[in-house]
C-alpha cells in the first residue's frame, strides 16, 4: 500500500499551532515511508471560509517548509462529485430524504432529553413510504446500521470501540443540496486513495460515522491516528486566551521556521531524550507508535530555549540575511558598518528570536540618541568624563582596532587610573550602546568603527561634565 497522507484545515481562521502540528506529522509520516503528502481546504462553510484564511494556511505552510505533492484541493469544487456519491447512496439503499422541520427536531430532542437519553434524531423518516408533505425541502440521511460495532485499531490511541445503537442517523446533504463535512471528508480520502488519516483527537467522534459510510461505498477503510491535544498551561485545550497565535506571528516575533518546527514535533512526540533534530533527523526518527496517547502543553520558555539553539548553531550569512527584514522595520540600516554576518555572530548567544536580535544590532550601525536612564543616573557622573577621556585617549592610539588590542587598551588604561576593570567597562559600554547589555566591550567596539566611537565618547563625556557632581 503506497501511503499518501493529507493535511485538510478548514480555512475559518489562520493556520494555528495545532494544525502546524498536524500538517507536520502528516508530512513526516509521508516522507519516512517515501508516500506523498496532499493539502486539502475543507470550505464548504461557506459563512465562515475566507480567501484571507486561505491564504494564511498557504502562506504558513510555506513559511514552514512543508511541501505539499498534490494541491491544494477545494472541496467547494467538487460537489458535483459529493452530490453523485449521495445519489449512489439513496440507490444502494444506505441513505433517505428527511422531512422533519427544525421545530420537529427540536421536539425529538427534548423528549429524548425528558427521557434522560442522548438528544438525538430517533429515525422518524428512515422506513416510511407515505407521501412526504408538500413545500419543505428535505435533507438527505445516512442509513446507519443498528446493530454491531464500529472498532477502530487506532495508530495512536489503539483500539476504540463504539455501538452503532450510539450513532443517529446523520445528514450528508442539507436542504440546500451542499453536503455536510462528513460526507465530504469520506469521498475525499476515498477518491485521493488516502491511507492515513493523521489529524487531532477532536475527530474521533466523527471517525465511526465515516467509517460507515466508507463501508456503505464499498471503500477501504484508512489507518486512523488520532493527535491529543495541545494544552495550556492550565491543562485545557490551548485557545486565544492561552496567547494561541496564527502560525505566521511565530514569524513576525522572529523565531527561524526550523525551531518551530522543532519544537512542534516534541510537542507529544519522543525519540528517547532528544531534543534537537534536523530535518533529515524529523523525516527518519518519526514513528506514530511513539506519539504521546495524552496531551502536551504548550511551553513558551520551552520554544524560547529551541529558538536560541537554532540561532547558535545557524550559518552567520543565513542569519544575516534573515535578520534584514527585522532590522528594516525597526529602521536599522546596515549599509554603514561592520558586515552584518560578523555582527550577527557575536549576538546570536544572548538573543532569544531574530527580533531580539535585530534590536540588538542597533548600536552596531547606529549612535545611541539616548541612554538607558536608570543607568546614565547611576554611570554618568562628573568623576566619569575622566575615565571616559582617559580610554578615549588610549584607544585614538590603536592602530590595529581589533578585539585583542582594544582589550589590552581598556587593561592598561584601568590599571593607568587604579580602578577595577568594571568601574571602565560598565559607563564604556553605557556610552558606546546606550544601554548595559551587549557582548563583551571589547568585541563590541571592534566591529564599530574607530571614528564612530571616539564621537560616542565624546559625546558621553559631555553628558558627564553637566552631570551633577
């Protein structure tokens, strides 16, 4: 059996980061097996499906590197196909017109509910033969069996069982004649010779549903494999109020998409204690034994840890070049300056994400226009502009303006005044960046320009001198 998987979201909303997880899945199962990979667009809510959300699953997939073989398929182009399966069904006998109104429907329930039984609808319309009344048009039901047992051996859940006696008998055609999510995800996975089904938990309650319908087509039924959950930090599914963002914000906040996707496939996924793992790592290792039967919460410091790997062990001009955009929008430009790989390098250690980063590399191109108040209150005083001058005066003598002789510079010059290296290098870096974090002094001033930072001197000196005493 050739495996061909599918990733199928409905496009209500922005591609979040449990369908991320799902299409990820999907496309590793595909790949390990050397199948093929098919994205499908369930719109056939036509009140709540957008062109917009379209595009953001589009645009998140390939941010995310998950290439698709076949698609994207709409189902909204395929219910002449949807409309013949159901007619095959009224033929064969498996499914029937339903005339009941919503106010009958309604009554069924809440009988049922008096009864302290499963609202349901009690098939009212199933066996009859009389004339239907006039001017209502009807949906069209499935002719679920009665009796026996839907099993499904589970990939990740192993086996389910589930009576039939528990399943009504449910619409696959609304009065309108579109076909209901139902119907038309069993015809899909029928005519793309889908042979797993991987997607989230939240489905298994369909599953028996269409399986039966499968089994009424005459169809092979796929593998199932059902993904828990991604939960909150307070164990419940993870929703917008758990800060639960479209995938591409993961973008905008600046985390490589190799990290993401890293750190979803450990989101209820294992391969004994790794953490890391490359593409080729994912594609091999990935099994559907080894997902987690429970949820997995969503860890942010977790992702944050992920990303900082990534950023250390990336290429310096891959990270060059993906930091450019961030440093655009922040109005940074490095046309003047140290080549941004060389810059990228020293602050790829303490940065969490690609935005950090680029803020960070601010002070590499540009002189700060204010400092950090609670440290200028506390650096800036009078006593500082003598310290700052002495260094200024050191290092206009450089001539090598590298790392190491810049360090032996600042050495000298603190040993010259009798203070400790910190009393230096603390108000140096406040005038040199405008704040107190940044990579050693050292290295930092190396890759400004000589000129540039004897003007930042000059510059901090002067705040010192009206500082009060």
């Amino acid at each position: 059996m050739k495996v061909r998987t599918r990733f199928a979201p409905s496009p209500t909303g922005y591609l979040h980061i449990g369908g991320a997880r799902t299409a990820l899945f999907c496309y590793l199962f595909a790949r390990k097996h050397g199948g093929e990979f098919i994205l499908r667009i369930e719109d056939t809510d036509r009140e709540r499906s957008t062109d917009e959300s379209v595009q953001a699953i589009l645009q998140g997939m390939e941010w995310l590197g998950l290439d698709y073989d076949e698609g994207p398929f709409y189902q909204t182009h395929r219910f002449d196909r949807y409309r013949e399966v159901v007619q095959q069904l009224m033929d064969n006998g498996h499914a029937y017109h339903c005339y009941c109104t919503p106010e009958e429907l309604d009554t069924m329930r809440e009988e049922a509910t008096a009864k302290k039984e499963k609202p349901r609808y009690n098939g009212f319309w199933r066996d009859r033969d009389e004339t239907p009344p006039e001017g209502i048009k009807p949906v069209v039901r499935f002719r679920n069996p009665l009796s026996g047992k839907v099993t499904i051996d589970d990939a990740v859940k192993g086996p389910i069982v589930i009576d039939n006696a528990e399943l009504d008998d449910l619409v696959i055609m609304r009065s309108d004649g579109t076909p209901t999510y139902n119907l038309t995800v069993v015809v899909d996975d029928m005519d793309m010779e889908i042979s797993h089904v991987i997607r989230g938990d939240d489905h298994i309650n369909n599953t028996p549903r269409q399986i039966n319908i499968l089994e009424a087509l005459g169809a092979e039924r796929p593998v199932y494999a059902h993904l828990p959950m991604i939960l909150g930090e307070d164990g419940k599914r993870m929703s917008k109020r758990h800060g639960a963002v479209s995938v591409m914000q993961y973008q905008a906040d600046g985390y490589l998409p190799e990290s993401l996707l890293n750190y979803l496939v450990r989101l209820g996924w294992s391969h004994q204690d790794q953490e890391l793992f490359s593409s080729d790592e994912m594609r091999d290792l990935f099994t559907l034994e080894a997902v987690n039967r429970s949820g997995s919460v969503f860890d942010n410091k977790k992702l944050e840890w992920v990303s900082q790997q990534y950023l250390q062990s990336a290429d310096a001009e891959r990270l060059a070049q993906a930091l450019l955009p961030y440093m655009t929008e922040l109005g940074i430009s490095s046309a003047q300056g140290a080549p941004l790989s060389q810059v990228a390098n020293l602050l790829r250690d303490r940065a969490k994400n690609l935005r950090d980063m680029a803020e960070a590399t601010r002070y590499f191109y540009h002189a700060p226009t204010a400092y950090d108040e609670k440290a200028k209150n506390k650096q800036f005083k009078q006593a500082t502009a003598v310290v700052l001058k002495s260094a200024q005066a050191g290092l206009s003598e450089d001539n090598e303006w590298t790392a190491e002789s810049i360090q032996a510079v600042l050495d000298k010059t603190a040993e010259t005044l009798g203070i400790g290296f910190g009393k230096l290098g603390q108000p140096l870096r406040l005038a040199i960046t405008g704040g107190t974090q940044s990579p050693s002094v050292a290295d930092t001033l190396a890759l400004i320009s000589q000129s540039d930072v004897l003007e930042r001197l000059v510059a901090a000196v002067s705040v010192c001198e009206n500082a009060e005493a």
